[in-house]
C-alpha cells in the first residue's frame, strides 16, 4: 500500500507536487472537557476529492467503498510513523510554549460517500513556472474518477500534557504542498479562529499564507 496523502507529502516533498497548494484539507476541531478543564482535543480532517481519489484506491483495497479494521491497520503501518515523525503537522500550547503532539490516543480513516467537503476550483500550478525548481515539477493528478465526490477522512485524538482551561492547537504546512483550512462552522462554541501571527506557508517567496489557529477558552 503506498502511503497517504499527507505521510507522502511530508515525506517525499522534494518531489511531490507541483502545486500551491496540491492538496487542501478541511479541518475540524472538537474539544473533551473534564471536570472543568480540556484533557483532549480531536481533529478531524477531510481531504479534497482529487487528493481522496489519488488515496482511497490504494486503502480500500477491496473496492467496497469503505475501509475495514484490516485496511485500517495498513493504513497505521504505513502512515503512523511519518505522521509522528513530523508531529501531525499540528502545534498546541497549553502555556508559553508550543508543543507537536508525536502520539494519538485514537486514529480512524473512513470513507464519506459524497462528499461534503468540495473546495472552490483552484489552480494547482500557481507559483510554478520558472520559480518551480526543476526537482518538484511533476505531472498534475488525474481527476476525481466517475461518480460522486468523496472525502479521505482521518480522525486524531490528542491528550494533553495537563488539563488546562485555555489552549491553542494550529495546524499548517510550511511548504504549502497541503493547505490546511479550518471549519469554522464546526467550532466548538467556546473557541475562535483567527490566523496565527507567525506560522505561515510561503511557497511563493513573498507570499505568506498565515495558518488557521483555534483558540478554545472555558468561561
């Protein structure tokens, strides 16, 4: 099984893309509130049908449009160890400093048939040309196959470090090959979205996309 979307990109960035961004990910927040103070935070990503598409063949190795407990463990084989490696993308602070979480107390992958994430059109090749080195040209995907859209979704739990009242969770991509996009709408009712003063994707030099920060504070 080849890996997913996000361990590859992580992994093979040097030759991966040629997009800005080439894979864009629709990322939920949820928050578990323990006897007055978080103790965890889950977040859920949806990846664009083209990416999806790129992806579920090589997990649903059966076809059935599903990924079964099986498939899932593939998956985790294939995929954990980039992902702890570089962190879930993912930065929390929970005080004064910024962490990466390197373990999930769950992970789960699941298939949603359509989809209800679809991203506007956007243009794949923007700040390639003569800015795009020679090592990361590449072939643009293939679109989605026939049928209706669909999301590669991936589910990660994170404990944190103590119980806290306040805590901010940003996840980005410094390359920009995969534009995280927070859903605002499925916020919890106590946090915020803003862009982070300094985490920020520059692909094209002169052109920082500042990354989506969640801010959840209890009254």
């Amino acid at each position: 099984m080849k890996l997913a979307a996000l361990a590859a990109a992580m992994v093979l960035a040097p030759t991966f893309a040629t997009a800005h961004p080439h894979v864009i990910i629709s990322q939920a927040v949820r928050v578990i509130e323990e006897q007055g103070a978080y103790t965890q935070v889950e977040i859920e990503w949806r990846f664009d049908p083209y990416a999806s598409e790129d992806e579920i063949p090589a997990i649903d190795e059966d076809k059935d449009g599903k990924i079964s407990p099986e498939e899932l463990a593939l998956l985790v084989r294939d995929t954990m160890p980039s992902l702890q490696q570089f962190g879930f993308q993912t930065w929390l602070n929970t005080g004064d400093n910024d962490f990466q979480p390197r373990t999930t107390s769950v992970f789960t992958a699941a298939i949603e048939n359509p989809a209800t994430f679809k991203p506007p059109e956007w243009d794949r090749t923007a700040g390639d040309g003569e800015k795009m080195p020679e090592n990361k040209r590449q072939e643009q995907p293939a679109d989605p196959a026939a049928g209706p859209p669909r999301n590669l979704v991936y589910t990660f739990r994170f404990t944190l470090p103590q119980p806290a009242r306040t805590f901010t969770i940003t996840t980005y991509d410094v390359d920009d090959m995969i534009r995280f996009e927070v859903d605002k709408a499925s916020l919890p009712a106590q946090c915020a979205l803003d862009k982070h003063p300094t985490y920020k994707s520059e692909f094209v030099p002169g052109q920082p996309v500042h990354a989506d920060r969640v801010t959840c504070r209890l009254p």
